[in-house]
C-alpha cells in the first residue's frame, strides 16, 4: 500500500509538472497526449488517476494558482506600513509576469474570459483580494493613499500603470512576431527592473493624497 501510494503522488506531480511547463511554453490547452508525452506518462494512467482532462485542468489551475499567491505574499516588511506592503506585493505581481509571462497571461485569460477556469480560483481570488483590500482601505487610513477612489478601483489602476505595458508589448510581439515594425517595438523597456521601478514610484505617487 505504501509504495502505491508512492507511485501515484509521483505520477500526479509529474503530470501536473508537465502541465506547467507546456503552459510556461504557451500552450494554453495542451492535449492530454502532450501532456503524458512530457511526463512519460501513459494515457491510461492520465485517466486512472484523473479521469477526464477538465479535472486534470482543475488540479493545474489551482496549482499554479497557489503557487503565484504564495510569491506575491512572500515579502520582507510585513510590519511596515500598509502603503509599503502594497508597493512590496505590486512589486512581486510585476515581476512574476515579467519572469514568467506566458504562465501569468494563462491565469489572467483563465481568471477573467474563462468562467469555468474562475469558478475555480474562487475561494483563492476572494482570499486574495480581500487581502490586499484591507491594506489598501489601511494605508487611506494612514493617509498614504487618496481616499477619493475605492479599493477596486485602486487596485485596477496600479495594474493598468504596472502590468498592462507588458501584457500588451507581449501580445502584440507574439501576434506579429514577423513585421519589421516589432523591432522597434523590441526596443521599448517595460520589463528592466529600472523600468518596473520607475513605473511604481509613478504609480504610488499618484495615488498620494
């Protein structure tokens, strides 16, 4: 029984593990034969211990999923101000789409164009923003944050001036790989960590009082 158990949380790690991979490729939907392929996994095996590819893509989106929330809550200065902590977690959601782009446009697609992919994440999306809800309504409170603008909409404007750039420098590079025209576009920095610096000093100054 011992090593069963053994086989079968090997077999669910390297499935899962495959899964990510070939998301971090851009594969968005892969195929349950790609997936076994990448695992060297039989197929057999894919439907013994997940049954059919839609609760396979439930374990995969909550996986990674965790995975991002446990990066973005993994910061330093937990007792500093709230307005400190809010820069630190921006900070740490910037930097994970720009270290792993096709990963964390995988969950943006899943989260907000894919209702069944966001029935998932429910639990962890209403934990998550309820957190950062709660430094944001602290930090108006401290009176480092303007208290004319709600946390939602705070939130929503601190990802359009950090995240945003590179979402859209990214699609468009992939959708027109080819032009000459990218380029230029190429040249333009969004993903430095002078450029992310930048555009957080901007961000968090326009939300002063």
């Amino acid at each position: 029984m011992i090593i069963i158990g053994r086989k079968s949380r090997n077999t669910d790690q390297a499935l899962i593990k495959a899964g990510i991979e070939l998301i971090a490729q851009g594969n968005y939907d892969p195929t349950v034969r790609a997936i076994c392929t990448l695992a060297n996994v039989n197929q057999g095996m894919f439907v013994y211990y997940f049954g059919f590819k839609e609760e396979y893509m439930k374990v995969l989106f909550q996986k990674i999923y965790e995975d991002y929330l446990s990066k973005l809550q993994d910061y330093p200065e937990k007792d500093a101000k709230a307005a400190i902590q809010l820069q630190q977690i921006f900070y740490r959601m910037t930097k994970y789409f720009i270290e792993n782009f096709n990963t964390a446009n995988f969950l943006t697609e899943a989260l907000y164009h894919n209702s069944k992919a966001a029935s998932y994440f429910t639990n962890y999306r209403v934990q998550h923003f309820i957190f950062v809800r709660t430094l944001i309504e602290q930090a108006q409170r401290e009176g480092d944050i303007c208290s004319d603008m709600n946390s939602y909409e705070i939130y929503t404007t601190l990802q359009s001036i950090l995240i945003q750039p590179i979402i859209i420098k990214n699609n468009i590079l992939q959708q027109h790989k080819n032009e000459p025209l990218m380029d230029k576009l190429k040249l333009i920095d969004v993903s430095s960590e002078s450029s992310l610096q930048k555009r957080l000093r901007v961000a968090f100054k326009g939300l002063r009082p």
